[in-house]
C-alpha cells in the first residue's frame, strides 16, 4: 500500500478504478489491457489489483462491431441507435478465472440463455412458429443469427411474423415456408422443397399443437387433434432424418407437455390400444385427445433419441411451462375465459419463454443448446416399453 500511496495509486475510491492516466481498452476477442497514456506503454494486470480481466461472453444483445473507413473498430447499438468506440463488453469483464454456468429457472428469458451464443453456422426449423412460443424461439435464434425458417399452414401470418422479426434487426436471416400438419401429403410437399434446396439442418423444434379442437378428421382420415400434434411431426422426422443425420452434431426438440400424465395408451389388459389415437366421435374428448397426443410425443422423442444419437443426432422433450398465455386455447371459449381472467397472473410472451426441468436440464432454449442433456432413465423405459408393445 506505500507504494500504491507513493505512486499516487490509492487515490480512488474503489479497487478497481483506475489510477489518473490510465485508460481500460479491449482486443477484438475480448481480453482486457491497461494503457499508460503518461509513460506510453500497455499492460496486461491491472494497475493496482494486479489482476488479469476478459470480457464476458459476446457483444450484448442489439451490439454490432464493425469498422470505419480508417480502419478502426466501433460499436453500433441498433436498439438505441447510437455508436460508440468504446467496448460495451468492458462493462461485463470478469477475473481470468474459470466461469462456472449459469443456472436458470422460470424468470429466465430465451435470450439471456443464448447470450453470447453465434449461431451464425445454423440452420433452425420451427413449426408453428407464427405466434406465441414458436414465435419466440424463432425470434431468439434469429436474433442470435441463425437461419431461421418459420413452418407454418397460415402464409400471411407467417410472413407477418418475419416482418416483425427483421424490422428488429435488418440483418436477420428468417423466412416462412408452407407447411399443414393436418395434411401428410402436405408435410411429403414441404420435405421435398427443403430437401430440394440442399441445406443442412441442425436444429429441429417441433412445436406446432392445437388444443381444446372439435372432433374433426384430417383428409388422412385421422383425428385432428392427433395429426397435427403429433402424427405430422413424426412424418416430418422420418422424412427429414436422413438431412439431420448429415448435418450432425444435430437436434430435435419435441415440445409436449405436462398433460400427458393424465393419460395412458393401454387397455384393460395393459397392451397398446392404438384405436384410442383417433377415437370415433361419439368417444372423443377434446383434452384427453390432447394429452394422448403429448404422451406420445414424449414416447417418440426417447425412442427416436435411442435410434438416432449413435449418428449424432439427438432429441429431447419438454414441457414448456403452466398458465403461459398464448393462443392454442382459441378454440374453445370456455378455456378463452378462463386464460382470459388468469392473464394478468400469466408470463407474457413478449418476455419469457417459460423453462422447466427435466434431469438433463431446463426448457426449450435450453434443450436446443445445451450439449448436456439426455433423456431420464423413466421416460427411456417408458419408450422402450410402449414401442415393443406396438
């Protein structure tokens, strides 16, 4: 500390303010320095903690390096439309010390989790991602630069959807394609087209449902609740699989829901009974079909997760959180007013996509990127079971 006096360094009054002279600079990956503007000379430690500092992560969400016409870097803030040529990284430098991750829970947002990811190498495809959960997932990642593409049955929803997401950021790669889940001559048309155009694949969200339907058939001649929840998104698997397997390390996330434990799929005698997938409708309740329908995406993402991850590809399930307001309810008015009255209790789409824990880790964001996750010893059981039993 007598030297620190001497020098004239303990006159502030936080330890990691800076003597006067000194100035706080970043390199373009991140590392922090020390120049001396009295003695003209740089340093890694800084000058009074004699620590070594980096910057967190990535640029902050709505940052853009880029460079001036002589060469030197600046900052652009799309959000707040101004530049800078100061880092705003510096304002979330750590110790050079190993980082340990970050946990989440239901306040997280989807974009505090891809913080800092570069998505730039990806290829993201999202069903029924025109509104509500979809809409968000396909927003993050796009925002995070990924390609993007919305699968959608509604085009001029789905181009609205785009529109909202470029106006945020200009540079945004997401575009919509036509798919109807209610129709498997549809899904063999949308497998073709992209199949056509020779892209990869690596990230596959299954998140198109419906719920609380009328009893209806497909022009397959299914229940619909059934088709689109689930029976769509197996074909699109099966169609597309041989894509992920090329595109590896890939993934399918299978978005279900907590519903599908108040359900089962066997009779009396504990065998499979497949006829109560597309009930006849003098037998069909409109959230018993819906839970059936989540039971078998879960039963799907494990046994699709056993067969497919020796090629680099694997799959989870998730729930995607309780009481979250989005529109799948529109179908029936009883459940419209109840959402309606809970709304003001209910997380907003426009802020959170809601995370929940299985073993391998949270919700959808998460089960996309994290490389950690694997499926619970009871749902693979379950998988096994029910598959051998069919």
């Amino acid at each position: 500390m007598a030297a620190l006096k001497y020098s004239g360094m303990d006159d502030t009054d936080s330890e990691d303010e800076l003597p006067p002279g000194w100035e706080e600079r970043s390199t373009t990956d991140g590392w922090v320095y020390y120049a001396n503007h009295e003695e003209m000379k740089t340093q890694w430690e800084h000058p009074k903690t004699g620590k070594k500092k980096r910057c967190a992560g990535a640029l902050p969400y709505g940052w853009e390096q880029e460079t001036d016409e002589k060469g030197q870097i600046f900052y652009v803030d799309h959000i707040n439309k101004r530049r800078t040529y100061f880092d705003p990284r510096q304002a979330f430098t750590v110790e050079d010390l190993q980082v340990k991750p970050k946990r989440y829970d239901g306040n997280s947002t989807a974009l505090e989790i891809l913080h800092a990811r570069d998505l730039s190498d990806r290829v993201v495809l999202i069903t029924g991602a025109n509104s509500g959960i979809g809409f968000e997932t396909a927003r993050s990642f796009a925002l995070h630069g990924a390609h993007v593409i919305l699968a959608c049955r509604n085009q001029s929803r789905a181009s609205k959807a785009v529109s909202l997401i470029t106006e945020e950021w200009r540079k945004a790669r997401v575009e919509a394609m036509t798919l109807d889940l209610s129709s498997l001559r549809s899904v063999r048309q949308f497998a073709e087209i992209f199949k056509a155009r020779k892209l990869p694949l690596h990230i596959l969200v299954c998140n198109a449902a419906v719920c609380t339907q009328p009893w209806n058939l497909t022009e397959d001649g299914l229940e619909t609740t059934f088709q689109i929840c689930h029976l769509g998104h197996f074909h699109l698997v099966q169609l597309l699989q041989d894509v992920l397997r090329h595109s590896a390390p890939a993934r399918v996330v299978v978005v279900s829901s907590e519903s599908h434990r108040f359900t089962d799929l066997v009779d009396s005698c504990g065998k499979v009974e497949l006829k109560l997938l597309s009930p006849p409708q003098k037998e069909y309740w409109s959230m018993l079909a819906y839970n059936r329908a989540k039971l078998c995406n879960i039963l799907f993402s494990n046994e699709l997760h056993r067969r497919m991850s020796p090629h680099g590809v694997t799959c989870n399930a998730l729930h995607p959180g309780n009481m979250m307001y989005t529109s799948i309810h529109r179908s029936w008015w009883l459940m419209t007013l109840l959402f309606t009255f809970a709304r003001p209790f209910t997380k907003s789409m426009k802020l959170f996509v809601k995370l929940t824990r299985r073993r391998g880790g949270p919700g959808k964001i998460y089960a996309i990127e994290s490389a950690a996750l694997g499926t619970t010893r009871k749902r693979r059981r379950k998988a096994r079971d029910g598959w051998r039993e069919g």
